[in-house]
C-alpha cells in the first residue's frame, strides 16, 4: 500500500523538526565567533576579524565592513567588496576549532579564536 501524501508530508515535517535542534546550534558557534574573533583564509589570504556590537567587524587586511546573523548563517558585508556573503555555520565549534566552509569566494578556512 502506497503511504497517502498527507503521511510523506507529516514525515517530511516530522524529519525537519528533528533536524532543526542541531542546524540551530551553528548560531551558538557564530555568538563564539563574535565573542572571540576568527580568522579567515581565502585562497592563502588571512583576514583577521574582530566583530564589534553595532555590526561592523575590523580587518586589519581587509578594511572590515559590517556582518549581520540570520540563524545559523553569519553574513559579511567587507568594503573591500561591498557585496554581502553568507554560510552557514556548522554547530558545536568551539574556541581555536578551525573549520572548512564553502562560499561564493570559494573554500574558506575558518579559525575561531
């Protein structure tokens, strides 16, 4: 017997929820990252970050520019660019952990100081 599309669709919902606790602790990783700083290496070229409260962050290399956080995403706006960049941050990073993301920029190797 075929499941009817109401039970896929309940399914569907259901493996959402349980997804979502660990897809939101990426957020807790991105308040870590704002608390301490990160380092970010394009391509060789090593951005040192200093997030500050009124959503702009410091980069000595780069000039800074402004971040914004929607969830799970940390979102960069650098002058140099002048075009936002968003990833997603993976969840249970912790201090010093180093990480690889995928961007618009290309991979990106993430330090968390």
């Amino acid at each position: 017997m075929k499941p009817s599309p109401i039970a896929l669709a309940s399914a569907a919902v259901a493996a959402a929820l349980l997804a979502a606790p660990a897809f939101a602790d990426g957020a807790d990783t991105i308040k870590l990252m704002i608390a301490n700083g990160a380092t970010f290496d394009i391509g060789g070229q090593v951005y040192d970050l200093t997030y500050l409260a009124d959503g702009k962050f410091d980069d000595p290399v780069g000039g800074g520019g402004e971040y914004r956080v929607d969830g799970a995403t940390l979102c960069h706006t650098p002058v140099q660019i002048g075009q936002e960049i968003c990833t997603e941050i993976p969840a249970d990073k912790k201090e010093g952990d180093t990480f690889e993301l995928t961007s618009d920029l290309g991979p990106l190797i993430v330090t968390i100081k």
